[in-house]
C-alpha cells in the first residue's frame, strides 16, 4: 500500500491503542487490526488520519457503533463470515510521512 492509497473510507491495518488501553497507561497498540479511514486530511507537514476501530466484539450498550454490512465486508477485504462492527465514540491519529506505523509498500 502507498501514501496514497490510505483514502477516506478505506480499510487497513493499524495497531489500534484503545481508549481503556491508554487509560491503563499503554502507549502502543497491543495487535496490528483493521481500521477505516475516517477522515484524511490534507496539511502542510504531513496529512492527518483519524482511524476507527473494526471488532469482532460487539459493543456494549450505549457505545457508538455500526455493524458492518456484508457488501461492505467485501469491498474492506474483510472476513465476510465475522460479525463486524465500527466503533466511531474513539479514534487514533497519526501523520502521514511522519508515523512509526504507516510505511508505503517497497517499489
């Protein structure tokens, strides 16, 4: 994957550190998992990325989320037999060209 492939509404890998995690005192995601892009945004320096988490858990009651639909699934890359969903009440951030994390494919 490049630079330019990490677009809005796209799906990719990412150690998600989430919000209990940091809490605890974490400051690293403990597994690379799917993230959407939430939003891209174009700065001087670098483009920010807000990235929402994908799970396998379902959330509980009165989090923020979505279930992914299956069509959507598909399209992501993902595994269209797990029940997904986007939780969209956190968010990690990075900088592209300046992140530990995000790296584009070799030429």
């Amino acid at each position: 994957m490049s630079f330019e492939d990490i677009q809005t509404a796209s799906v990719i890998r990412y150690p998600y550190l989430w919000a209990r995690e940091a809490a605890s005192g974490e400051t690293e995601g403990r597994k690379s998992r799917p993230v959407v892009v939430g939003v891209r945004l174009v700065r001087a320096g670098g483009d920010l990325i807000l990235f929402f988490p994908i799970t396998t858990k379902q959330p509980e009651p009165g989090r923020f989320a979505v279930e992914v639909p299956d069509i959507e699934k598909r399209r992501g890359g993902l595994d269209a037999a797990l029940r997904l969903w986007i939780i969209f009440d956190e968010y990690n951030t990075d900088i592209v060209g300046q992140s530990f994390y995000l790296e584009p494919d070799p030429p």
